[in-house]
C-alpha cells in the first residue's frame, strides 16, 4: 500500500474542487506553522519586545539570553538529561518486552485473544487511576521521584504499543523459515533467536521510536511522580504558569529545546506513522 | 582416575540439568516469553488497582491521620460535590467537540491531499508535525498566542474587523472552551488525518471509475461509495482519539488551570485537584473509580469489537 509520501494519480476523487482543495490545504498549513513560528521568535526576542502593541513580528536584536536562563536558571538542563535517561531506557526494556511478548502472541497465540486484549486494555485506562495509587506505593517503595520510578512506569505504559506493534509485525513476518529451522532440529528458542529476531528488527525499531517519542512528550505522570530530582523536561513549564509575562522567553526556548528531538524522530518513522497511532491495527 | 571419572560425572550432571532446563524452556516458550510484560503489568497496574480499592474504603488524606474504614463516604462525597459532576459534563462536551472537529477537518485534509499534486512531499511532514509535540507545550503555543493584552491574535483580529478586539480567551467564558478545542485540534487532526488518509489510498480506484462511469456526481460518489467504504475506518479513527479526549488534562493545565472558577475542568483535572493538589487522594481514588467504570463502558462497547488484527 502507498505511504504517506505518495499517493495515485487516479481521478479517484475528483471533486473538482481544484483550487479551493489547495486553499483549504494552504489555510491548514497556516495553521499548523504560526504557533511553531510564533514560539521560535518569542524565544530570541529580547525582553523588552514581549510587552510591545502592535506585537514584534520579527526581533530586531535577536538574542539567546532566554536559552541559556530556561537551561541553567530554570533547570532546564537537568530536565534535559532526566528526559533522555529516562526515555532511553524505557524505549529499551519497552521494545525489548514488547518483542518477545509480541513473538509469543503471534506465533503461539498465547492466551488467546484474552491476553492480547488485556495487554491493549492498558493504552486506554485512565492515567489518574493508576497515578493515585501508583503515587502512594511509590512513596513507600522509595521509587517517588526517581528516574527509576519513572523508567518502570513508562515501560508499563508503553507495553501496550510495544507489544501490539510488535504483535503485529510478527504475524506479516512468514515462519516457513522458523518452521525449517525446526525441522533441522533448531529449539524454538533457537528459532527466535536466530531466525524471527534478525528479521523484526525493522519493526523494532520503529516500535522503539514510538515508545521514545511517548515518553518524552509525556507529561501527566512525570508531573505526580516527581518533584525536585527526576522532574523531566516537559514539567518544567509548570514554573511559566500564571501571568508572568517576564518568562515567555524562557518558556519559549524550553518549549523549542523539548520539541527538536522528538520531532526528527518522528520524521523518521513518518513512513509508519499510522501503525504507531492505531498500534498496529491499520496499515498506512 | 578418580578425580576425572568425578569431573566427567560433573560435567555429565551440567549437560543432564542443563538439557532438562532448555527442555522445559522449550516447552514452555510461549509463556515465558509473556512472562516478563505480564509481570510488569501485573505489578505496576493490576496491583496498583487492587490496592486502591483498599484506598477508596478507608480514610486516606493527608489532613486526616490514620486509615480507618469509612465504608462509601468516599464515593458519596463524589457523587454529592457539584463541581464533580460538572467535570464529568464537561470532559463529555470537551471531548465530543474536540474529536468532531477533529474528524471534520481532518477528513477534508485527507480529501485535499488523497491526489499528488507538486509540493505535496514537503507539505505532509509538516501535517503531521503536531503529533510528535508534548501537549504540555501545545497548550504553551496556544497561550502565547490567544493571550491578553500582548498576544498576537487579538491584535489581528482587531485588523481584520477594524476595531480593538479584547476576547480573554483563557479567562472567559466560552472563550476557554474554544481556545481548548483549538489547541486540542491543531495537535490531533493530523491523527485523523493520517488515518483516514491511509483509508482512502486503500479503497481500489475501480469503485471510482465505475461510479464515473455510472454517471455520478462527486458528491454522490463521495456519499454512496467513499463514505461506506470509508466507514470501518472512520470508526476505528474516531474510537482511538475519544478514549485519549476523554484523559484531556495537558492543555487544560497549562491554558486555564481549570479556570475561570472551575469552568473548564475536566474529570481527569478534577480529580488530579482533589489527590495532588488538595491531597484529599481517598476521595480522588474513590472519583478515579467511579471515572473508570465510565471509560471501561465505552472501552468495552467500541474496542472489542473494533480492534481484532484482522481490521484494515
């Protein structure tokens, strides 16, 4: 099936509707850049700009002074190095979880569909439900506000893709070849190992990268499991709320700083963009 | 003599056990390869929820000491604050206008951009741009822009009508419940987009021809034939984001707060107000409940059915 980046030439929809298709195509993308470009200007505009009628469209002096103060005075850096440790880490037990259950559900239909469903019904309970609990016996547990807390957490969260992508993946893969090993007198585990996991590794990937993105842009567990040590990078902007006009600067640069990665990410998986976002129920 | 026959018996014991563990490893694949995701979600879910069924009987608030039995005060105490029920409207209302403008202008970009024209390549990464955004910062976008008095927007709606323009839209009624659906909608259209997208690049070109050659207009064939063929998938789009609308608390934390009084809380920021903000988390988890019951009725009435591998 054609991916994101093509599409046929077949008169399949021909609305006639030419030009009000690439105006309404056009008003979209307005939409979609003036946030992104308001927010790069407002992050190299000098302080004294934030304030101006008409507003300044374009700073004269432009400065990185709000960089450098979202990095070091608001933490932004500290937040900068949980977010990735974090995230990292999650993105591998995650993906690594996600492979073998995924293996098994597609090849041994482990469980029946009952397993499979309940592993999915984990993407859709409500994240306050878990959190509440999750908080106290955190608390008890020692894992409050550590990165460790957090990593085990987010694995917890992302199975759920991980293992419906990977679920997926396995049943497209064909297993003539694992059969053959068998038949050769290779273990299962063997057959695994060493024939099913070298040819998943694209989906790995993919899967691992969603799972990346989910946790660094995640905001709602971080804000209640942590506080002044393993706080990462999105809950910071907890300190730009309310009326301090002084700080959109400073949000501003965190605000670029915290989309750059996830957004090359993204761009690299665009190709797979729609399995990510049904966990691999519909291929794009 | 002695010391070898013991080092082969060593030896012999290993590869005896050493087989008898692969062996039971290799019967017993299937589960230990769930074994680990099943663990974990065994202990950081399932328990979890167990136990906060303990928390929702007992009293468990930071104001109050001890943690004695109180039965369903907790869940009576929900039921009886206005501001609970309030939140639940309000998640319902928020989240059915955010996916329905979501859906609409989602599907008309799919529409607009089904045919390759020149430029199309460089316009879809930037579509999709939105969904790789953490909505904390989304709202954060949204804030900068629609705020009072220095914001852009207002300054150029004033422009536009030829008169000062003074809307609060984070601090006014109904104004914040725009400026939420919004910034809710620029982040997730792309999501319907992409969806219904790889939706009708799916649907064969001869249905289109033979509609042409039927004589249809494009409005009847994008309602006798698009829609229908469209219509599982559209289902599954609209599933998969009204079980995310329902959790709305990102944009709402950053953009209102809630606010103005408690006008555009959400079920999920309610009862993030009572646990962490009010540390009442006895009645928060006795809340949690109660909304979990309500999202499991949804999630049991539309993705059972919808999400078998076999979708397409």
């Amino acid at each position: 099936m054609a991916g994101l980046a093509s599409a046929r030439r077949s008169p399949e929809l021909r609305l006639g509707f030419g030009t009000l298709r690439l105006l309404y195509v056009g008003l979209f993308l307005i939409f979609v850049l003036a946030p992104l470009y308001w927010v790069v200007i407002t992050s190299i505009k000098p302080t004294s700009d934030y304030l101006a009628i008409p507003p300044v469209w374009f700073p004269a002096e432009p400065t990185i002074v709000h960089y450098t103060a979202a990095l070091f005075a608001y933490r932004g850096l500290a937040g900068l190095i949980n977010s990735a440790v974090v995230a990292t880490v999650t993105t591998v037990l995650s993906a690594l979880l996600g492979t073998l259950m995924g293996y098994s559900l597609a090849r041994f239909n482990t469980g029946g569909p009952h397993l499979s469903f309940w592993v999915l019904s984990q993407r859709f309970l409500p994240p306050i439900a878990i959190v509440l609990p999750v908080f106290l016996l955190y608390r008890s547990w020692g894992l409050y506000d550590t990165r460790l807390g957090l990593i085990l957490i987010y694995t917890m969260i992302t199975l759920p893709l991980s293992v419906w992508m990977m679920y997926a993946y396995f049943r497209q893969l064909p297993k003539e070849m694992e059969e053959a090993a068998l038949v050769d007198g290779c273990s299962r585990w063997g057959a695994f190992w060493r024939i099913a996991l070298p040819l998943a590794v694209p989906g790995i990937v993919v899967a691992a990268v969603f799972a990346f993105i989910f946790v660094w842009t995640e905001f709602f567990f971080a804000l209640n499991l942590t506080s002044r040590n393993a706080f990462t990078l999105p809950t910071i902007f907890r300190a730009f709320l309310g009326f301090q006009g002084a700080q959109y600067g400073e949000a501003s640069a965190l605000a670029v700083t915290s989309l750059v990665p996830s957004i090359v990410l993204g761009m690299l998986v665009q190709r797979h963009l729609v399995r990510g976002l049904t966990l691999g129920a519909v291929h794009g | 003599m002695a010391r070898s026959v013991g080092a082969d018996d060593v030896t012999e014991r290993r590869t005896v056990w050493g087989a008898a563990a692969s062996s039971f490893a290799d019967r017993h694949i299937a589960w230990l390869l769930v074994l680990p995701a099943v663990l974990l979600i065994l202990v950081l879910s399932i328990y979890p929820l167990a136990y906060s069924v303990w928390v929702a009987f007992v009293n468990f608030d930071f104001e109050i000491p001890g943690h004695a039995f109180v039965g369903l005060k907790n869940f009576q105490q929900i039921v009886d604050d206005p501001i609970a029920r309030w939140s639940l409207v309000n998640t319902a209302i928020l989240s059915v206008a955010c996916v329905a403008v979501e859906f609409v202008l989602g599907l008309l970009l799919a529409l607009a951009m089904v045919k390759t024209f020149r430029g199309r390549g460089l316009i879809m990464p930037i579509l999709i741009l939105p969904l790789f955004i953490s909505p904390v910062i989304v709202g954060q976008f949204w804030s900068l822009l629609l705020q009072q008095p220095f914001g852009p927007t207002n300054y150029l709606l004033g422009k536009l009508v030829g008169q000062p323009v003074e809307i609060g839209w984070l601090t006014q009624t109904p104004w914040n419940f725009i400026a939420i659906v919004t910034a809710d909608a620029w982040q997730w259209t792309a999501f319907m987009f992409v969806i219904l997208l790889a939706g009708l690049t799916s649907i064969a070109p001869e249905m289109f021809e033979a509609a042409e050659l039927d004589g249809a207009t494009p409005w009847q064939t994008f309602y006798h034939v698009t829609l229908p063929l469209l219509a599982p998938i559209i289902l599954l789009a609209i599933t998969f984001r009204l079980l995310d609308a329902v959790k709305l608390f990102d944009v709402i934390y950053v953009m209102t707060g809630g606010g103005p009084g408690a006008s555009t809380y959400t079920a999920s920021f309610y009862l993030y107000q009572i646990g962490f903000q009010q540390f009442h988390l006895s009645k928060a988890t006795a809340g949690s409940w109660i909304f979990l019951a309500l999202s499991a009725v949804i999630i049991m009435a539309l993705v059972r059915r919808l999400l078998r591998p076999e979708v397409r």
